[in-house]
C-alpha cells in the first residue's frame, strides 16, 4: 500500500539560509521492495532525522524522511559511474536530499532547491565524504531539471515489526 508524498508536512523551514553545519540523529534503515517501482528499490524502514543549522542560529532544526519514503538511493549521472557509486558516505546525504527534492517547488532553480543542495554538501562533509565537491557540483548542474524518480515518488506503508532501529 502507497500514501501521497504530498500529504507529509513540509520539510523546509520558513526562511531558507545557508546551512552551517548538519549531522545524522538516526541510523539510516533501508530495505529492499521485493516489487520495485521503476528505479526506486529501496524503502526507509524507520524514520531517519537529520539535525542542522543556518548560518546565524544557535539552536539546532530537524528534517524528518519519514519510513516508507521510496528511494533508488543515489542517482549517478553515467559519467561520473566509474568515480562515484550510487553507495557510499553519500548515501544518507542523498536520501534525505531526494526528500526534500520531493518537497521543492518543482522543476527549476529555486531557492528551496539550492537550500536542498546546500543541505545535503553539509552533511556529506560531516560524513567526511571525499567526493563531496564532485558530487555538489553535479547537484548544482542539474539543479534546473527535477529527476523522474522523484517526480513519481511514493510513501509505502511499512508494518512496525518488519524493521526495527
């Protein structure tokens, strides 16, 4: 059973500034669909919190990718394959960016997308990930056209006992 994305609350705060730093509060559980959705293969078994802050807050925010978000993991343009897999210190970074990809105002630059991109580079940093900038830098190419597979993003509904954290 599938839930509309567009019932989840927004996970973008009022005033979007730069990210000063972001960290996981969660470990990320992820389980394969046994029938997958076109490239999504994956479900999130259990809620995955990110904390963050803007430049300028002391106090820290958080964004929830709820369990049940449906994800291909990390979509990799087939030039950068051979350096960057679609696993890797990335990968929590790339989840909840697909997250809030889903919640962006569509197609297009916008100031919810970069915030999304910005997001994501802070918390690959804070995963050491050394492809960050090749990474970010593909992030912010693509940043005029929203990716098929969030466009037909979907929530699945996961049973309590099947993945626990």
């Amino acid at each position: 059973m599938f839930r509309d994305p567009a019932l989840l609350p927004d996970p973008f705060p009022d005033v979007l500034r730069p990210i000063a730093w972001a960290a996981p509060r969660d470990h990320l559980a992820l389980m394969r669909l046994r029938r997958g959705l076109a490239a999504a293969e994956f479900v999130v078994g259990v809620p995955y919190r990110l904390s963050y802050r803007m430049v300028g807050e002391v106090r820290a925010r958080i964004v929830e990718v709820p369990a049940g978000f449906v994800t291909d993991l990390s979509t990799v343009p087939w030039p950068l394959r051979m350096l960057i897999g679609p696993v890797g210190r990335h990968l929590e970074a790339a989840v909840v960016h697909d997250y809030m990809v889903l919640h962006s105002d569509g197609a297009g630059e916008t100031a919810r997308r970069r915030f999304a991109d910005g997001l994501m580079l802070a918390q690959m940093t804070e995963a050491e990930c050394w492809l960050r900038w090749p990474i970010y830098v593909a992030l912010r190419l693509a940043g005029s056209r929203r990716p098929t597979r969030v466009d037909r993003a979907v929530i699945a509904e996961v049973p309590a006992a099947t993945c626990r954290a």
